[in-house]
C-alpha cells in the first residue's frame, strides 16, 4: 500500500516542480574471475570507467532515470574485477518546458543519482577484498551537452544522407 508520502503532489498550475520520490538499485554485479591469483600480484590498477543514462515516464509528471554505471579493473593486463550498478530513481517532476525536462532527466537527475552509485561500487569492491574504488566526481551538464552535440551533428548527416530522425530514407 502506497502511502501519501508516495505519490506526486498535483500541480493545480504550471508552476516548476520537482521532486525526489524514491531512489533505489534497479540492478548490480560483480565478479571478480581471476581471483585468488588477483590477490598476490602487484596491485597495479588500471580502471576503464562507462556511464550510460536513460530515462522513462512512468506516468504523467513521473519519470524513472537509470543511471548505469560499468567499472572494469585490471591489474597486470588481466582482469581484476568488473562492477556494475544501475542506480535508480523516480522523480516528479512537472511545470517544465520541454527542453528544461529533458536537461533535468540527463542531467539534473543523473547528478542526484551518482553519489548513491558511486557509494554502492566502493562497498562491493570493498566486499570483493579490494582497495576502495572512488569514483571521481562526473560532469553530467557537460556530458549532456555532449549528447546533445552529437545528437546534432547526426542530425545533420541523416538530412545529409535522405534520412529524417526515425531513420528511414526518403
């Protein structure tokens, strides 16, 4: 049973609304393949860090942002472990023009999701017998323009090409 607390307050104008109404892990992993032999080699590491974000509406004004994160370690050019994280959370979020919703679930909403990743990595890789892994801080305004940069420049070739957004030729 959903409790009050749960559900996003309606907006009787269109004010700007935001809202964190829950954070969560969609999904995690780790392995780590070449233990025990990891653990008598020198320690080395060498990190290749992915994030990835996607965003859903869940319902009017209700949106899930997944922030995914894969970190994979080597040490002497064998794998030492691999982590991901899918770090999860809804947000109300309402009274925005379009272009300010979509900066919100790329990047606003992703901002307030990777402290909570990134505490999740640290704690399995911890678990796992490793050193503490910190991630350093991610500028996601900067990765969203980014994104959006190239989302233009494809926009371009497709026009170029005889292609429209959907991908088909005409």
């Amino acid at each position: 049973m959903k409790s009050s607390a749960d559900q996003p307050k309606p907006q009787t104008n269109n004010t700007p609304h935001f809202e964190i109404q829950r954070i969560y892990i969609k999904d995690s992993s780790y392995e780590a393949p070449n233990t025990p032999h990891t653990f008598v080699d020198e320690w080395k590491p060498e990190v290749q860090l992915n994030l990835e974000t996607k965003s859903n509406r869940i319902q009017e004004n209700l949106h899930e942002v997944v922030l995914s994160i894969t970190a994979t370690v080597t040490t002497s050019k064998k794998s030492a472990f691999i982590i991901e994280v899918h770090q999860a959370g809804i947000f109300a979020i309402s009274g925005f023009p379009n272009d300010q919703l979509r900066h919100m679930l790329g990047s606003f909403c992703p901002n307030i999701l990777f402290p909570y990743a990134r505490e999740a990595i640290s704690d399995l890789v911890v678990r796992g017998g490793f050193p503490q892994l910190l991630l350093a801080p991610v500028n996601f305004d900067a990765l969203y323009a980014q994104h959006l940069e190239d989302q233009k420049k494809q926009g371009n070739k497709e026009h170029q090409n005889g292609e429209d957004g959907d991908g088909k030729v005409h």
